[in-house]
C-alpha cells in the first residue's frame, strides 16, 4: 500500500527525507557533515555521504561550497 501511495518503497521514503534534512543542515547551520548525517538518523558518516550523493549527485562537502559559493555571488 505505502508503495502505491507514494511510489517509493518505505525504505526509499526514509532515505529521501533524511537528505533533504541534511542538505538543509548543510545550507544553514555550521554542523559537520556527520553530525548532520547523525542529526538525521546515519550513524556512519559514509553512509550518510553515500546516501547523500546518490540522491543528489554530489558529495555533501560539495554541496555545503557550492551553497556558500552561490550565497556569496547572490550578495555581490
């Protein structure tokens, strides 16, 4: 049923809300990359980065740049 509902697998589901959290601890706070994994429920940090990089196609130490990098031109 949850497969039908949400056409993820409960699993799948998880995993998603979990990177969209970290990515949203990278954007605004200071946390280290696995705090922020552990904030959103990864023990392991490299399963915290691995995660994070299969679903947004990059690791999250260059996610955190590429976000501070752009905050920086926005300003400008």
């Amino acid at each position: 049923m949850f497969v039908d509902a949400y056409g993820k697998t409960p699993l799948t589901y998880l995993t998603m809300l979990r990177v969209e959290e970290m990515a949203r601890l990278l954007r605004e706070t200071d946390l280290a990359i696995a705090e922020a994994g552990r904030r959103v429920g990864w023990r392991s940090r490299n399963r915290a980065s691995a995660a994070f990089r299969e679903y947004v196609g990059i690791t999250p130490s260059r996610y955190r740049t590429m976000q501070y990098t752009s905050g920086l031109v926005l300003m400008k």
